[in-house]
C-alpha cells in the first residue's frame, strides 16, 4: 500500500512538471522550458566552440483564421502547425509554442553561418502547403526572425529574433531575416509611430491633397484623387508609404477610412456648389474591405 502511494504520488508530480513545462494545445515546450534550454545552450557555448540560434517563427494569416472560422477552428490550425514544425525539425534541434501563433526553434551546431538559414527555409518551404481546417483547405505561412548568441540572456536573444521576425513581415511575409543591432532602434521608432498615428487623426494632423487625373487624347481634367498626407508635429511631414502600412497592420486604417471618405465627399460638394462638379476617387485599403460598416460609410 505504501509503495502504490508513492507510485501515484511519483506519477502526479511528473504530470505536473510536465503540465508546468508544457504548452497545454500543442504538447510543445513552453516559453519556461524554452528559456531554460536556450539558457543550457548559452552555457555549452562558453565551453564549446558550438553556436546557437534562436528563429523566432510567426504565423502569417492565424488572425484571419480565427475571425472567419472560429477559435475552435483556429486550435485545430495551431496544433497542426506545431506537429509540421515537429516533424520537419532535426532531432538536435527544439521547437516550442511562446504563445498564440508564436514558435521558437532553438539550433545548436558549430556552422551557424548557413544551418539556421537552411533550417528557416525548410520551415517556410514546409508551410507551403495549405493546412486542412474542417474540412477547407488553409493556407498557411510564415514568416521568421533569426538572431545569433553573442552572451545576451535567454530573453534578450528571444527579443532580437522577434525584432528581426517583424522586419521579415515588412518585408512582405513568407521569408527569414537575420537580426541586425540597427534593427531595435527602426522597431522602436515604427513603434513610436504607430502610438502617434493613434491620435493624429483626433489632433487634426491628418489631411487630403488632390491629384487631377486627365483626358489623355483631350489633355482635359476628368476628376481627382484624394491622397492621404500626415503632418506630424515634430517630424514633419510623414510619406504615405511609411504611415500607412503601420495604419493597415494596426488597424487605425478602419477609423481613418470613413473620415477620408467624408472629408473627400465634402470637397466634392463644395467646388460642385462653386460650379465645378468633379468625379472623386479615394483609396480603400484591404483591411476596410473585410469591415462590414464599408458599404454603410459609402
């Protein structure tokens, strides 16, 4: 009786280490796990001439997922995810679930100038391939930071992949990029961007210039198009190329719409009421396109 007991007690505490240690969707490494492996790595390096990687590997579209399909739908995308990363990984390398749509892969080996690259490519050439969600064919892909030991902490070399990470999703998605110092310092100020672009439609910052648009064959004007332009307080003005994929990735683009559309619409109004009626055109960015208060704002 005594050593069935402690059989039982023996069996709950592994089962609770493993829960503590464990990602409960994926049965993946947690992020406790993860920090503790790529903290024994960093020590074997000191001893070692070996490298370690760390890639950190970003879902593209699981928020399109979950919208259109459901969470239940979105856990099902996830866990066959992590069994693709699983099983397209070396058995010297690790996997693990951060959080959300979030991995880790930690790479331990003596050539890190191409094995992590190549393990990165084998990770997107592998997502290629739609996932099954229900029944429907998903598509998938993603998109991956890489950063290199050179003494951080478990958490500082995590940071970095994920700042390289964001630059791979500027860069168009469905590629790797390798962490560089400069990188923080354009992340932050992306970062500081963003928190400004939130209240710079409220402060009046934001503005309309338009273009004429012309009768080729007559040389005569046709319309306008009504162009985006931010004048930020202590930057100056701001390019339309920068601002508005940070308003589209955000989602400040959703309010910042119908004030163009309605601001657009005046204008054409009034040099209609000067007597020069005008056709007017304005852009619709894709994010406004999957918000059903569109065709009311129109």
């Amino acid at each position: 009786s005594r050593g069935r007991a402690l059989d039982l007690v023996n069996q709950k505490t592994e089962q609770l280490e493993y829960q503590a240690l464990h990602d409960t969707l994926t049965g993946l490494p947690n992020r406790a796990l993860l920090l503790d492996r790529i903290q024994h790595a960093i020590a074997r390096q000191q001893r070692d001439p070996s490298g370690v990687a760390v890639l950190f590997v970003d879902l593209d579209n699981f928020k399109a997922i979950n919208d259109t399909l459901g969470h239940a739908a979105g856990d099902e995308y996830l866990k066959a995810a992590a069994g693709r990363l699983s099983a397209t990984l070396r058995s010297s390398d690790t996997v693990g679930r951060l959080g959300g749509d979030e991995f880790i892969v930690l790479v331990e080996e003596p050539d890190l100038l191409g094995g992590p690259k190549l393990v990165a490519q084998r990770i997107i050439d592998m997502f290629a391939e739609p996932i099954q969600v229900g029944g429907i064919a998903t598509p998938v892909s993603c998109s991956i930071g890489i950063a290199f030991s050179r003494g951080e902490s478990p958490e500082e070399l995590i940071h970095n992949a994920d700042v390289a990470m964001y630059r791979a999703k500027a860069s168009g998605r469905k590629r790797y990029v390798m962490f560089e110092p400069d990188m923080a310092d354009s992340l932050a100020d992306r970062i500081n961007l963003e928190w400004d672009l939130g209240s710079a439609l409220g402060n009046g910052e934001l503005t309309l210039v338009y273009q004429p648009t012309f009768d080729l064959r007559t040389e005569e004007t046709t319309g306008v198009e009504a162009l985006l332009r931010w004048n930020h307080p202590g930057r100056g003005p701001v390019g339309p190329t920068e601002f508005i994929p940070i308003a589209e990735d955000s989602g400040l683009i959703v309010p910042i719409g119908p004030w163009v559309l309605d601001t657009a619409c005046a204008q054409a109004a009034e040099w209609t009421r000067q007597g020069y009626p005008v056709r007017m055109a304005f852009n619709v960015s894709a994010v406004q396109l999957d918000d059903e208060s569109l065709v009311d704002d129109v």
